[in-house]
C-alpha cells in the first residue's frame, strides 16, 4: 500500500496557494507589462532604494526595534516573576498572559484608540487636573505603544516557557560556587535563557515590522510603515511590481533577522540540539 | 520582602496595562451616550443595534461560515496529509515538513498579497470562494502541525497487531488509528476555527465586494472613528475566542494528563 | 577524634505545617566522612541544604567553626556542594564549569589553568577542559560536578546521593575514588546515601535518620553490630527480627524456647525485639539445632547462598556458605552475642 500518496493532495494544494503565489510575487516583482509585452526590469528595486522610501523602511525598521526593545525591557522580568511563583497561582498568571494574545489584534488596537482619542478616557482624566494634552493619537509614540501592547504577550511567554525548565539545582550549584544573586543571573540565568529570548524577539519584530493595521488606526492615514506602502501599492495605486519589489525585500529583511536570532540560539546550546 | 513586594507591583502594572483598555472597551459597550470617557447609564442599546445593523450580521454570518467550512476542510485533507507524511521517507518528509512551516513563517500580509495576486491573474472572482481557499490555506499548517505529534506517539505494533487479528486495513485504521490520534485532529480543529475567526489580514487582501468578516467590517468602521457598536462586538468577540481557549486548553490539558499516566 | 567543624543544635523543620526535621543535633568533625542514612524521605536532603544555606531552619542553630551560619547566604559559605543530578552549567564547556567559582573570586588566569588542570587530573578526566557536558557519559559528568566543587577547596563538600543515578559497577568504582579523594585532600565529606552497603564501606561515622530524626550516630562497626533499636538494624542489613521476652538478665525467650545472651538491664518479662543476623545463624544437623525447620528456598547471592528456612512457626533469613537443598530439615544454632536484644520502638 501506498501511504505516503495521501499526502499529495496537500502538497498540490500547497503548490498552488502558497508556493505558485510566492512565485508571482518574485516573478513581478522583476517584470513590467506594457502594451509591447512583458519585460524583465529591475526599475522596482531601484525605486525600492529611493530615498523617500529607504525612509519608511529605516522607520518600520526603527520603530519594530524600539517595540521590541521595550517589550523585552519590561517582558524579561514578568517572564521572570511568572517562573518563580509557586503553581498553583502560575498557572492561573500564565493563562492570563495568553488571553490578550489570543484576542483579535484589532480589538487590542481599537481599545487603546478609544482610550487615547481627543474625546477618550486618558485626555478627559487628565483634563480634570487642567492640563490640556496635545493629541494623544497620530504620533510615532502611540504607534510604538500599539505595537508594545499586542505584542508583549509574544515576549513573555517564550522567555518564561524557557526560564520554568531551568532546572532549580542549577541556579543553587552557581550560589554554592560563590556566585551572588547578580552573577547568577548574569552568568546561568541569562546565557541559559537566550534560545526564549531570541523566539521572543523574532516573535514581537516580525509582526511589527510588517503591520499596516496598527499604524494605520493608532498613526493615522498618513503614517507609513512598510506594510501601508505594501497595501498602498496592491490596494489602491495598483502597482503591483513595485508593491512585489516592497514584499521581496520585507521577506529579505525577515528572513536575515530570523537568521541572526537562530544563530545566537544555536551558539547557545552548545550545539547539543541542532 | 521588598523584593516580593516589588514582584506583586510589578505584575500588577503589567497586568494593568494588559487588562484595562480591554475592560474599559467592554464597559463602554454598555455605556447609554456616546462618550468613551463619561458614565452616563447602563444600556443594551448598542448590543440591540449591533443585532439590527445589516452590515455586523452579514458578516458575522461570513465569519461564521467561513470558520466553520474552511476549518473542516482543513482538518480532513490535513488529517490526510499528516498521515501521508508521517509514512513519507525521511527526505520528502522534512521537506513536507518544512513546506508547512511556511506559511505559518510568512507574514500574514505577503501571504494576503500573493493570493490576491494569484485569483486576480486567474480571473477567479474574489468574494466568498477565495476568502475560503485563503483560509483553508493557513488552517492547514495548524492541523498537520496538532495530528503530526499523536502520529509520532502512535505504536505501530497495535495497527499490525489489528492486522494480525484479521482486521482490514481501513477497519484497522478505523477502530485502532483513527481513536488514537482523535485528540490531535480535534485541538487542529478548534486552532483552525480560533486562527479563521480572528484573520485580518489575509482575509482582507483575498475577499471582493460584498462580502467582509467581522474583523474587516471592524476595521473598516474603525477607520472611520470609534463607536459603541464596535465596543459591542468586540466584547463579545472576546467572550467567543475566552470561550474557545477554554476548551482548547481544557482538552490540552486532559490530553496531557493521559499522556503523564501512561508514562 | 576529629576537631569539630560543624554542629546542628536543635535543628527543626517543617514544610506546611509537616514537620520534616526534629531537634537535630550533631557535631561533625574535620576531616571526617559522616554519611546521613535512612529511607527515602527521612530529611536526609533537607538536613543538608540547611547546612548548605539553601533552606532556613524554622528553629536551632547551625555553627561552622564555632561561629553561628544561620542567616549566612550560600554564597558566603565555605562548603561546596555536589549536586543530587549534577547541576552542571550546560551552556558552558568542562572547563567554564570547573573554572566558575575562580572566575568569580576574580583569581587570575593563570592560576585557574592550573588548579583546573590538577582536579582533572584527581578525577581522572585529564584533556577534557573543551568538551560540552552533553557529551559526557554520567559517571564523567558526576566526576566533573565533583570536581567543580572541589577546585574551590571548601573545607567541608557536601554530596547528596552523588552516585544515585550510576550503574552498580560505576558506582563501586567512583565510591573508591571518592574515599581517596576524601583521604588524599584531609576536607571533610558530608554525603547522603539510602544505601546502607555504600555507607557501611565508605565513612568514619553513620547518622541513622528515621521520620526526620536521628536514629543512631555511630561508627560503621557500632551501627552494625549495635544497632540501638530494630529500625537501625532492619535498614542496616536485612536481619530477622523476633518478638520476644527478656525473662531476666542474660536471659531470653523466643521461638517457643529460651536462650541465654549477653544483654541486661531489662524489665523482667519485658517484651523486646530479639535481632538476629542472618549469617550469624549456624546451620547445623537437626539433632545438634537449638531450633529445626525446613529448607523453603535458596538463593545464591554471588558469595553466599541466602536460605528462607521455616521453622518453629517462624521464617528465618539465613546467609551460608553452604547450601542445604530445599525441603530438607535442618538445625540452627545461635550463639549468644549474636543475639541482639532491643527495646521495643513504640509505633504509634
Ligand atoms: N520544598 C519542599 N516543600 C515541601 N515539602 C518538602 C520540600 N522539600 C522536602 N519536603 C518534604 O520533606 C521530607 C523530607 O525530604 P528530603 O528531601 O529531605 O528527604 P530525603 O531523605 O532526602 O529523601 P530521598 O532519599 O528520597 O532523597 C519529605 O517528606 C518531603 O516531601
Ligand atoms: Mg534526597
């Protein structure tokens, strides 16, 4: 009996949603159609490097990082916190970090637009005590909180899955060899915990980096990210090679980022696991 | 102590920031004026229009279906095909495995994209049937990656030994496969429903005139500002996908408490 | 006797409201090898990681060269541990694992090169400074966390079941190495076992515990051989173990007929526990036995055959050279030092 035939209708499947489709994106990304035909053109990645656009790249780029920066500033010690409780309430905490994840992210993000707008919760708090707040939405700020917010869940949660296997005798064989609770931490903890923190990382930048939902309603129509200029470019100027060109280098851009975070991971675990 | 005390105020204001602008977006959903910022009296009023507005019903009923059917669609042909990998020889295996990984890798805009760009060039009207092969598309991943690991538990021998007993392959695979590896082929499921309810992107990139789900009618309401109605929807969005997870996890966790008795 | 290092006084403990440890006292001395004994859930662990500052007793005191440690964080001790499952650091080679303690001392770089090198060497893993902890067997990942303790020359190294997860051979052999460890370096090993052999071969002084108390602190000899009630001389060897009466001083009643022995001091007619060992009963031919019975099993045990023999209304264990078949009768003789009387342990 043949077994494996079962699994063909999937691959077919998959050749023709996701594979062929990958290949449009490449193929127009380097083609132009006129009148006279199709011609092979490398004018959308040319226009990829023009200035005003390098920018929206450099500013997805620089607030992607700034997002997961703060969320690992603030999500390492909760995934800290969260591993050292006793189980029973762990558990109880841990579900509550993966409700928020599991909500739809446009609710995450239309919450924090009710909250900030000018008429909103926060503007009218602070009212009360006289000061008069310049707009609360529309500004880089407001975006990177979006991201923060939907997105710190994805930090902690590798970071502690990896933290709650360190094995206890572990951290008391470093205290038992002089190390101070600093050095423990510097020294075990953190090296130990690296494989979580570089899911985390890759987990939290790469949905900042190509978001166009949470810039467009917390940054407003005007504020560009890669992946409004991606939408602009499917969905409303149709240029679809340009847009293509936008989406090979997004996927450059994630797939080297993803190669450094894996690297650092791998160095980490002495190569035991790979 | 100051250090446990620092630990709970912490977690706290962690939990704050996480919890508050949900909470405060379900109170306001009951809230009888407009304002977002002042209590004016408890009302259903919202959850009453919500109920009468055509476009929130169309696509809630959207929605519906298309969780439900893709969802189905997904588990049986990846159900299928995690058998057919799983028999696969090691290297069309892991590249089989690999594949399945891709999608869940892409981002979900690329993914919206390159569909739109593929029924677009094969004429095939976008509306209803490409929203559901899209989500067909990204469910499958999620079955085969919840059926591989019950797969992987199975014991080879009791399938032969329903042989060896006189059992034809397809009763076998019935009455001795098929109960084993239920549970994984159910979380696959429900992830596929959870992962179909809760699409955006992908939805918003593969659909055509006419028909919306819920998170892209929310999308396009919210652009225009904020309004109760929405704060009612999403409330009880949210009460749905709280309701999944509990089952999803419910059945992870019995799953994991056999798995701990047998060991 | 050995100048006193360490002394517990009236250490207690308890884990929600279960009380795990009891008034323990003990003085341990330098130099010594004092192995804590007893069944498995007895605070054996815990005795230890109160020692080591990784738990706080709830009472009593814990004194390191006469000077109170209670509230002295493990980092300020100066006693090493080595870990029931070795708790090395696998995200750093042999070498950084042996080489943290020093780092942290700030030693300079030469020297740790050296002082690796030497216990390498003492654990007979010379060359293996690069290797992952992955890649080592258990028996030389035991050896490297022993060595990591011991680089940094703690004056009193605690062991909890270090050899719990080898295999018998292994064991044996890294029971040697660790005596000669112990001797060739003068520290004091304080190490925690649930195998009464291993304990009886390897230390100066056996702690006996039981339920989170102290049983008997003796002598491996002293333990063995005067066992201060039943529960000792149960866990210390399997032994038959008898309901008796002490009738009067020197003599005793069991199995349906009197003895003489060597104990005294009892109440008259006062019920005891009569201990005997199993190669401490002779087999002789019926006519000559204080008791008879009938061979019911054999077993050999690689040195001597051990014989349930059925006699008297009782089963007795006997070990013998000699093997007597099954089902054939035979007689037992009993001399009196053998016999070890004990005070009833009241069970509550
Ligand atoms: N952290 C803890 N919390 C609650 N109870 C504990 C804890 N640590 C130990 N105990 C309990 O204290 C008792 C003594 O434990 P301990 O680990 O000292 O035993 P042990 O003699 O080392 O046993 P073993 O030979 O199995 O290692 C046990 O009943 C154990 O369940
Ligand atoms: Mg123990």
């Amino acid at each position: 009996m043949k077994k494996h035939l079962m699994a063909y209708p999937y691959a077919l499947w998959m050749l023709i949603f996701t594979i062929i489709p990958l290949a449009l994106i490449l193929v127009y990304s380097v083609i132009t159609i006129d009148d006279a035909g199709i011609h092979f053109t490398l004018d959308h990645f040319r226009r990829v490097f023009e200035p005003i656009y390098l920018a929206v790249f450099w500013r997805s780029i620089k607030i992607a990082t700034i997002s997961t920066i703060i969320c690992l500033i603030l999500g390492y010690p909760m995934a800290m916190i969260l591993a050292s409780k006793n189980l029973s309430k762990k558990s109880i905490l841990v579900v509550l970090f993966v409700i928020p994840m599991w909500m739809n992210f446009l609710a995450r993000t239309y919450a924090w637009m009710t909250l900030l707008e000018r008429n909103g919760l926060i503007a009218t708090i602070i009212g009360y005590f006289g000061i008069q707040l310049p707009s609360l939405l529309y500004t880089e700020n407001t975006v990177i909180l979006g991201m923060v917010y939907n997105f710190l869940p994805f930090m902690v949660l590798p970071v502690y899955s990896v933290l709650v296997k360190i094995d206890k005798a572990v951290l008391e064989a470093a205290e038992d060899l002089g190390a101070t609770p600093f050095i423990v931490f510097r020294r075990v903890i953190f090296p130990l915990s690296l494989p979580g923190v570089s899911s985390g990382i890759i987990m939290v930048f790469m949905p900042a980096l190509t978001t166009f939902v949470i810039s467009r309603l917390l940054g407003g129509a005007h504020f560009t990210l890669i992946g409004n200029l991606i939408e602009q470019q499917f969905l409303t100027t149709m240029d679809w090679g340009f847009g293509s060109a936008l989406s090979v280098v997004l996927m450059l851009i994630i797939i080297l980022s993803m190669g450094f975070a894996m690297r650092y991971e791998k160095e980490n675990q002495g190569g035991g696991l790979w | 102590m100051v250090k446990s005390a620092f630990k709970k105020i912490y977690t706290f204001l962690i939990f704050l920031f996480l919890y508050a602008p949900i909470i405060v977006l379900i109170i306001f959903s009951f809230n009888e004026s407009k304002s977002r910022a002042h209590w004016t009296g408890f009302t259903f009023k919202w959850y009453i229009e919500m109920f009468r507005d055509r476009q929130i019903m169309s696509s809630l009923y959207y929605t519906i279906t298309i969780a439900l059917t893709a969802s189905i669609i997904a588990t049986v042909l990846g159900t299928i095909a995690a058998l057919g990998i799983y028999y696969m020889k090691k290297t069309p295996r892991t590249i089989m495995i690999n594949l399945t990984y891709l999608p869940v890798l892409n981002p979900d805009i690329v993914t919206g994209i390159s569909l739109m760009l593929l029924f677009i060039l094969m004429k095939f009207q976008r509306g209803f049937f490409s929203m559901l092969i899209a989500h067909i598309t990204f469910n499958l991943p999620y079955v085969i990656l919840s059926v591989m690991p019950k797969l992987k538990q199975l014991d080879n021998y009791l399938y032969d030994a329903a042989l060896d007993l006189g059992a034809t392959p397809t009763y076998a695979f019935r009455k001795v496969v098929l109960p084993q590896i239920a549970p994984g082929i159910f979380t696959g499921f429900l992830l596929a429903m959870t992962m179909s309810i809760d699409d955006f992107v992908i939805s918003f990139f593969t659909t055509g005139p006419g028909v919306s789900n819920l998170a892209i009618t929310i999308y396009s309401m919210a652009r225009k500002g904020v309004s109760p109605k929405i704060n009612a929807v999403l409330s009880i969005m949210f009460a749905g996908v709280i309701l999944m997870l509990l089952i999803i996890n419910n059945r992870m966790s019995r799953d994991n408490g056999r798995k701990e008795n047998v060991v | 006797m050995h100048e006193e290092i360490i002394r517990l006084v009236n250490v207690s403990k308890s884990y929600d409201g279960q009380q795990v440890l009891q008034n323990i006292n003990l003085g341990i001395g330098r130099n010594e090898f004092v192995t804590l004994l007893g069944p498995s859930g007895c605070g054996k662990t815990t005795t230890l990681r109160i020692i080591g500052g990784f738990e706080m007793a709830d009472s009593g005191d814990v004194i390191f060269e006469g000077k109170k440690i209670n509230n002295l964080p493990p980092y300020k001790r100066n006693l090493n541990t080595v870990f029931q499952k070795y708790a090395l650091f696998t995200h750093m080679n042999v070498y950084e694992n042996i080489a943290f303690g020093l780092r942290i001392k700030k030693m300079d770089k030469e020297e740790i090169d050296k002082k690796v090198k030497e216990v390498l060497n003492l654990v007979n893993l010379r060359g293996y400074e690069k290797r992952e902890i992955n890649s080592l067997s258990g028996g030389q990942q035991q050896r490297i966390a022993i060595a990591r303790a011991l680089v940094n020359e703690p004056q009193v190294l605690l062991l909890d079941e270090p050899l719990g997860a080898l295999d018998l051979k292994l064991r044996k052999d890294m029971q040697l190495e660790l005596k000669r460890i112990q001797q060739r370096l003068g520290i004091t090993f304080i190490y925690v076992t649930h195998d009464q052999e291993e304990a009886l071969t390897m230390s100066d002084t056996i702690v006996v515990m039981k339920d989170g108390k102290i049983q008997q602190i003796g002598t491996p000899q002293d333990i063995y051989n005067e066992p201060v009630n039943a529960f000792v001389a149960d866990f210390i060897g399997e032994s038959n173990i008898i309901d008796g009466v002490m009738v009067e001083d020197y003599y005793v009643e069991f199995a349906g007929r009197g003895f003489k022995c060597v104990d005294k001091g009892f109440l008259p007619n006062e019920e005891v526990d009569v201990v005997i060992r199993p190669e401490d009963i002779k087999l002789v031919p019926v006519e000559e036995g204080m008791l008879e019975g009938v061979v019911e099993s054999v077993i050999f045990k690689g040195v001597h055959y051990e014989m349930i023999i059925n006699g008297n209304g009782l089963r007795w264990m006997v070990h013998s050279t000699m093997m007597e078949p099954e089902n054939t009768r035979v007689g037992m003789q009993i001399t009196p030092h053998d016999i070890h009387i004990m005070k009833k342990v009241k069970t509550e």
